[in-house]
C-alpha cells in the first residue's frame, strides 16, 4: 500500500543547558549584547515571581501562579512582536506582559483580587490574563480573522499550557487557523504538568507540536529554556504570519520549576530528585554564562543588576498596595456599555449596604 | 415595504446591517453558498463576499469564541448556531468571555458581537433541534437575550442587536420562520431592546410570553374573549433583561397573571417573571401567578411534541384556572 503522507517534527537549540553553543546561532544572535536585555528582564521576571511569592505567603495578595522556569520563553515573545500584535496569555504570562509595557504592579492587582489588573493601558488591544483553559485559543482566530479581513500586516500570538492541548478549543482553534490561513502563532507552553498530571497522561504523541500537523499547519518543537531558540522559533512563526503564509503551532519545552499556583503542593506528586535536575536547565544561568563566556556580562553586571531589580519590584508593590480597593459599584460599573435600568436598584442596594457596614464597623 | 416571512426578516436586516457597516461580518456552519440550513443567510456571501460571510468549520464553541475575538478588535460579527440544541458549547464562551469580557477588562475591551440561533419546537425536526434553552443564556451576566414573536420585530430588533456596543443571544422562533407574513419596511431602523411590547390590550389577566408562544397567547386571548374574559397579551421581546414595568404596569391593572413559555418549568423565565410579579405586585393579584409551560422532561421526538407544547388550550385552561380562583 502507498504511503500518502510523511511528517516530520523539528526541534530547536541553540545553547546547550550549560550555555555552550549547540550549533550556528542565527544572525539576531551573532553580537552577543543582543541578548543582555532578554537577560535583563528574565531576572526581572524571576525577582518579581519571588516578590510576589512573598507578598502571597504575607497575605497581601491572594492565590498566585509562579513563572519560574518560563522565563525565556516570556522574553522571547516580549522581543519578537510588534506593538500592534496582539497578545493572548493564559493566567502565567506576567513576564512577556512587562515586556509588552505592561506594568507588573497590575499582575499584582490581578492577583490581588482586583479586575484593575486586567486594564493594560500600555498595550490596549492585548488580551487580559485568561483562566479557563485554552478557551483564549478561538479568541485568537476571531483576531487573526479580523487582521486578515482589514489587511494589516499584524500578528495574533496566543499561549496555552501543555494541558490545553487536550482541550477541544485548542484543536477547533489550529484547525481554523489553518482553513483561513490566518496571521496566528500558538505557543503551547509545555511545563510537563497540568497541576499533577505530567504530559505523558495528557497525550500519547512524541511531541505536542505534532498536533499542528492534524491541523496542516506548520508545527515545530523548540528548547523553551534557551531564550536564542525560542527568540528564533517564534519569530520566524511571527513573521511567516506577518506575511501572510500561515499559522505556526511551536511547543516550547521547559518545565514548572514552582508549584502551579501558591494554592499547591508540588511535593504530592513529583520527587524532589526530578525537581533537582530541571534546575540544571532552568534558562537563566545558561543564558547568563553565555553571555559572559562572551564578555558581554560581567559579575560587576551582575550585581548592578540585582539592585536594579530590587528597586523595580519595590516600585511595583508600592504601586499595588497604594492602589485603593474599588467601591462595590465597580461590579456593575464595566458590565455593559450602559446599565439597563433594570438592574440600576442593585446598585444602589449594594451601595447601601456597603454604607452601612462602614458605619457599623465605624461606630 | 414588503410582505415578507420572518425568516426573510433576518435576512433582510443582515443585509442592511452589513451593507450600512462594513465591520458587520456574518460567521457559521453553511452560511455562506448554502445561505443557512432556513436561508436566512442566503444570497449575503454572493453580495459582500467569502470573507465576510464565512463558513465555519463544524465547532460551535469556536464559532462563538471567534465572535469574542473578532468584537473585541472592532468587527461586528453575528454568528449564527445552526440549532439551539448545539449551542450549548458555545454557552462557555457566551458565559466565561462574551458576557465578562468589558467588566473584566473594566471597559478596555468589549464584545459587541450576535449569537443568532433558531429555537424551540413544532417544526417535527429531528431530535435536539427543538431545544428552548433561552433561561440557559438569560441567567448570564453582561449579556442580552433577544426572542422576537414576527417579522418585523425580527428585522428591528437584529439590526439594534447588531448595533449594540455588548453580546446580544438572539433566538429565533423556528416555527414561526414562514408561518406567516408582516409587512416589514427596510428603513434600517432598530427597535428599542429592553423594552416589552402589549400585544393585545384586555382587562381581566395579563399573559406575558415571548417568541412562538406569543402567537398561542394570542388564540387563546380569542378564545377567552368569545367567553367574556378580557386578556391583555404581552411579548417581552427581549427576555434578558425583562421589562417588569410593562408587565407589573398591566398585572396591577388586571390582577391576574399567566406566563406561558415552552421550555422545561423548572427554572425557567416564568419562574423569574412570577417571582417578580409577586414580590412587586403581591397586593394587586386577585390570584397567584400561573406558570404554563413546557414540561420539566427531555424535549420530545417529533411525534409527541403537540403534547409538549403548551396548546392554546393548556392557555386557556390556565387562564380559566386564574378566574375561577377563589
């Protein structure tokens, strides 16, 4: 019998988790200060994880869900779109979304408990931070959709966890991705956990990236700890979609160096063993000791950093903790354009009602 | 003005609404070349085109999570959900996004989209494709559901549907799609949504429906008139959010009500409607609220669904009941 089709899966690296050349670096690569600013904001992102942590365990914000480890993969997309793309995150994406403008004090709010953490002056047409998982997929085609039909060169970039993938939204997503050739990128997050399930029990295939190939779209895998791969990967995808050839579905690898949120306990379902080899890979220190085997960091660098840092996150939560709680109209306040009248006495009742515990707690 | 179907309605206002705003785009399963399983698409690709009159791929949570994308960057897409009965998927996107979507982002972004779907049953169609889920869709934040009763408040209330700035669940009564004609004039002009229209004018009970049921509420209303009862008819029109003024307006001069719909009683809008009149109106009825409705079971196969269907004599018993109450 005939063979009808054939396919095959790539998969990217640059550096290796030592930060040894694996190979050629691409052009963007070849001067390596490029890459001090994607270094720059993956400390910042680890710094502002670690605060936010804290700020968690103090009880100042509520349950929080960690970006350590994704790092690269954060700076990667912060560095390969354009101001007019749209970003579609899941809930972990703080880090790319500082590097859209973002001000991390609002993934504090959004964590706080506040929707004001979802309102991204600095990148109006971005998405906001999306819970429910892969449904932020079909979002991204309506966008990519709208792009094409107005002929604007932008992109629509949507993230998902290697969870998603199981869900029907990500597969209707990629499939109509490809049906209108549409200007999308899906990067599909791969941690190796969908809180307790590792990413053997989501899916029986080598890679998650093949799943494009179901929807005829271009697919590739890429090492999400490398920041130069994915940097590569994704914007290669990002420009092939700017030009008009197409979707690319990338899986980048990593892994969940934290729990999943504040709210769990890794320590139930994977070894401490395991933990300590993925922090042989994690993608700072690897970026970190290419750059100085360049001469373009030095440990002078380092330190000057490290304070820079420090009084960014500061400003963040002085930002976050000075922002007044909203009053209890905020609920109906956004809900629709204008408030149909017939919904206008529960404003004024739970406007009441706030008064009057005020006033009991006063007096 | 012409003398046109309800069905011919929705076409004609998709076709005024993309013709007066190119950000008017129509999206679903055989839109396009086929003009939609009841055609009321039809002929809309050939004049303004593949790209604004997409076929979909067969997913309904994507036909409608595309919408939520496609509002929130500026377009105006009306999505079309070939019945009902498969738009329960697409509920998660209507309920996580389209209705949250301006809240959650405190007005950053909106979702003025259109979910359009033929419901309810009596046209002997397969099963699921009977379905009357309009409680579904009305217990969801941030959102409008729109039920017209004819042709030309199909044609008014989808183009205000498509012009409003938030996502607006129209519900089409498949069976009334060509029961009848209305002459409809093409002026562009919406009809104001919020609002409940009186139907028939009476004095002794109000019936408050909406959708195909309207049309039974009004058989009935003659029913009861050859036998001296005086029933006023009131169409909500729109079910979400429901215009209690209209309705208490007339409860309070009546005494009476019945709130007749063909979805399951449970939980239903009847349910809603009568909880309302008693809380507001308590003092002025003369007896309690009547609920008539579909029964709390699985929307029957075609053979047994004029028993399912509250009849213009189940109305008319119902009403009876409200008179007789001592």
């Amino acid at each position: 019998m005939p063979v009808i089709a054939r396919f095959e899966v790539r998969s990217t690296q640059y550096l290796d988790a030592e930060g040894r050349e694996a190979g050629p670096l691409p052009a963007f690569a070849a001067d390596a200060r490029a890459l001090v600013p994607d270094y720059r904001a993956m400390v910042l992102m680890r710094a502002f994880d670690a605060k936010a942590i804290a700020l968690q365990r103090t009880g100042q914000i509520g349950t929080y869900a960690s970006t350590l480890g994704k790092e690269a993969i954060d700076a990667a997309l912060g560095a390969v779109l354009a101001k007019d793309d749209v970003l579609l995150p899941s809930y972990r994406e703080s880090g790319v979304l500082m590097l859209r403008g973002v001000s991390p004090h609002r993934t504090l709010l959004y964590w706080g408990g506040d929707e004001r953490g979802n309102v991204f002056p600095e990148s109006p047409r971005d998405f906001p931070f999306n819970v429910p998982i892969a449904s932020q997929l079909p979002h991204a085609v309506g966008v990519a959709y709208a792009m094409k039909l107005r002929r604007e060169p932008r992109v629509a970039l949507a993230l998902c966890g290697d969870g998603a993938t199981s869900k029907g939204d990500f597969y209707e997503a990629i499939n109509a991705a490809g049906i209108w050739k549409l200007p999308m990128v899906v990067v599909v997050v791969n941690n190796q956990y969908a809180i307790s399930v590792p990413r053997r029990m989501q899916c029986r295939a080598e890679t998650l990236a093949q799943k494009g190939i179901a929807a005829g779209i271009a697919c590739e895998q890429v090492d999400g700890n490398d920041v130069i791969a994915a940097r590569d990967v994704v914007g290669r995808a990002v420009e092939r979609a700017r030009a008009g050839e197409g979707p690319t579905l990338v899986e980048a690898m990593t892994y969940r160096l934290s729990d999943h949120t504040t709210a769990d306990d890794a320590t139930r379902y994977r070894s401490a063993e395991e933990l300590a080899g993925q922090w042989k890979n994690e993608p700072i220190v690897r970026l970190r000791n290419w750059l100085a085997s360049k001469g373009a960091w030095t440990p002078a660098d380092e330190q000057a950093l490290g304070r820079e840092v420090a009084a960014q996150v500061q400003k963040c939560v002085e930002a976050y903790l000075k922002t007044p709680r909203p009053g209890p109209e905020q609920m109906f306040e956004h809900l629709y354009a204008r408030l149909p009248r017939q919904y206008a006495w529960q404003v004024a009742s739970l406007t009441e009602e706030a008064e009057d515990h005020v006033e009991h707690h006063a007096g | 003005m012409s003398n046109i179907t309800l069905v011919e309605s929705i076409n004609l206002a998709l076709a005024r609404a993309m013709e007066e705003d190119e950000s008017v785009v129509v999206l679903g399963e055989d839109v396009g070349l086929n003009g939609g399983v009841f055609r009321a698409t039809a002929g809309l690709q050939k004049r303004f085109g593949a790209e604004r009159v997409a076929d979909t791929p067969l997913a309904e949570g994507l036909i409608a999570g595309m919408a939520v994308g496609m509002a929130a960057e500026g377009l105006r897409p009306v999505a079309e959900i070939q019945f009902a009965g498969f738009a329960y998927t697409a509920i998660d996107q209507m309920l996580n996004h389209a209705g949250r979507l301006r809240h959650r982002t405190q007005g950053r972004l909106s979702c003025p989209m259109v979910l359009r779907t033929p419901c309810g049953a009596g046209i002997h169609a397969p099963e699921h494709h009977s379905e009357s889920p309009e409680a579904m869709f009305a217990h969801i934040p941030g959102i409008r559901v729109v039920y017209p009763s004819s042709p030309a408040k199909a044609y008014g209330l989808l183009l205000a549907a498509i012009l409003d700035p938030d996502p607006v669940v129209f519900l089409e009564p498949s069976r009334l799609y060509r029961r009848f004609k209305e002459e409809v004039r093409d002026d562009g002009a919406p009809l104001a949504l919020d609002e409940a229209f009186v139907v028939r004018e009476g004095s002794d009970v109000t019936i408050v429906s909406w959708g195909a049921m309207v049309h039974s509420s009004l058989e009935a209303a003659d029913v009861l008139a050859a036998e001296g009862v005086s029933a006023e008819v009131i169409d909500l029109a729109t079910v979400k959010p429901i215009d209690m003024e209209t309705v208490l307006a007339s409860v309070k001069k009546t005494g009476r009500c019945a709130v007749v719909t063909e979805a399951p009683r449970t939980c239903s809008l009847a349910s809603e409607i009568s909880a309302n009149v008693s809380e507001q109106a308590l003092l002025s009825l003369v007896a309690p609220v009547e609920r008539i409705t579909g029964w709390d079971t699985v929307t029957p196969m075609f053979r047994l669904e004029e028993h399912y269907l509250p009849s213009t004599a189940r109305i008319v018993a119902g009403v009876r009941k409200l008179m007789e109450f001592q």
